[in-house]
C-alpha cells in the first residue's frame, strides 16, 4: 500500500476529525474510504470515455461499409496477410 501525506488548515482537519468521530471512525479510515471512492469514480469515468470511443469507431465502421468504403477479404486472405506479417515480425 502507499502512503498519501497533505497538510490542510487546522480547522479543516478538526471538522473532519468530529466527523470521523461522529461516524465512529478514525479520519485515516474515513480518507482511505473517500480516496476509493474517488478511485472507483474515474475508473468508472475511464470505462464510459472508452465505451464512448469504441461506439464511434463502430459508427465509423459501418458508414464506410454503407459508403461503399470497406473492402473486405476472405479467411484465406487474411490467413495468408497474417502468415506474412509473422514471419517480417519474427525476422526483426
């Protein structure tokens, strides 16, 4: 685990203590709960963003298809383009 130090006002950190008490708690405890939740957020947020990107991707996908704009290859094609693209990879 790390270790997360910041300084804050004096009377800040006497509210926040009164609440941690209140909630029968220490404030260690209390931050370490709102920096998950805080963490729990932006992976939420970075699914979303990602979600959002692949949807466009697929809406991009389809219109060059609509547009005449695809061009599409069989399994043995792309069997034989994957095949080649191994063997440059594999030499360096």
């Amino acid at each position: 685990m790390e270790t997360i130090h910041f300084r804050i006002d004096e009377e800040t950190k006497r509210l926040a203590m009164q609440t941690a008490k209140r909630h029968q708690t220490d404030l260690t405890k209390l931050m370490r709960q709102k920096a998950e939740e805080l963490a729990n957020e932006e992976r939420e947020y970075q699914k979303n963003t990602h979600a959002h990107w692949l949807e466009a991707e697929i809406e991009k996908a389809i219109n060059r298809c609509e547009n005449g704009l695809a061009h599409f290859i069989d399994e043995a094609e792309s069997q034989r383009r994957m095949a080649l693209l191994r063997n440059k990879l594999s030499r360096g």
